[in-house]
C-alpha cells in the first residue's frame, strides 16, 4: 500500500462516519436498515467523488504554472 490518497476520498472512512451517523439517528429516533445506510455512503461517496473532481478542476484553471 504506497499510493496515498486524501482522506476524503477513502471508502472506508465515509463508510464509518455513515455508519456512526446512522446510530446516532437510531439512538434519536430515526432508525435506518442495512439498505438506507448502505444506500446513504455510497451518496455520499459520490458527492465527495464529484465535488473532489471540481476542486482539481478549479484548482489546474487557476494554477500559474504549467504542467510538464
């Protein structure tokens, strides 16, 4: 395992706070099955994905210096 990866883009990571989150909806009184929690992190995982993609986006077009 040498490639480094942010945080936020790690499955794992997401799939835990999901998982967190979800039992702390339960203890509230909104409790989710194994499908809604598993349907939740993989929203989730995709929004980070995409919002990710438009940072690195944003961040090339406003870069100063050029790639080689």
């Amino acid at each position: 395992m040498e490639a480094a990866k942010p945080w936020y883009l790690s499955r794992t990571i997401w799939a835990s706070i999901i998982v967190v989150a979800s039992a702390g909806a339960g203890i509230l009184g909104f409790p989710l099955d194994d499908a809604e929690t598993a349907s939740l992190t993989d929203a989730v995982l995709q929004s980070v994905t995409a919002i990710a993609g438009v940072v690195a986006i944003a961040g090339r077009v406003a870069a100063r210096n050029l790639i080689r």
